[in-house]
C-alpha cells in the first residue's frame, strides 16, 4: 500500500540539501590539514584565481565577468595594481607632467 503525501510540507530537495557555510570552511581547513597547506581563508582563493588571470595575460574585462563584478570599476580597484606595467604608465605620466611643468618654470624664470 503506498504511504500518503504529508499535507502542507514541502518535498525534499534532490541530490543534496544546502551545505552549512561552518561545515564547508570546517571541511575546507580539514583539507588543508590533510594535505599539509597552510591555512588560507576560503575567500582568499577567489582572489589567488584573479591574480593567476592576470598574471597569464587575461585582460580585466575577462576577468571581471569571471569573478561575477557588477562592474570594470570594482575589478580595477582590486586588482588594478597587479596588472603588469600598470604602475609604471601612471609613474611615466606623472614624470611628464613634471617634466612639462619644470619646462614652464624655466621658461618664464
């Protein structure tokens, strides 16, 4: 004989339930352990991937739509500093504007 439907209550989910973010980060550092890796937050690898991104080349956009940004602007105020080269144009522009200014010094002194 089949069992009767409970009324009112909601049929389990399939394949799982929702995990616990405590038993995740705690299975996660036990991971770690196990492998005998530093401890490292959980949160710490979505930045080590952004990073890897940039170090192989992968323009910002990419990488912004990889990391899930609602904008360019969160990703480059981010990781905008690891971007190879990155600092050395806004030194180089500074060095100009410098250079352009002492130019005017001289010429009016």
């Amino acid at each position: 004989m089949a069992k009767p439907k409970a009324v009112g209550r909601k049929p389990k989910p399939r394949g799982g339930t929702q995990l616990d973010p405590s038993n995740l980060r705690k299975m996660f550092y036990t991971l770690l352990t196990a492998a005998k890796l530093r401890r490292v937050r959980f949160h710490d690898l979505r930045h080590t991937f952004a990073s890897l991104l940039i170090q192989q080349g992968e323009g910002l956009p990419y990488i912004k739509e990889q990391m899930g940004h609602s904008s360019i602007k969160v990703t480059v105020d981010i990781y905008g500093h690891l971007v190879p080269g990155g600092n050395r144009q806004a030194v180089d522009k500074l060095d100009e504007r410098v250079a352009v200014t002492e130019d005017k010094d001289a010429a009016t002194a």
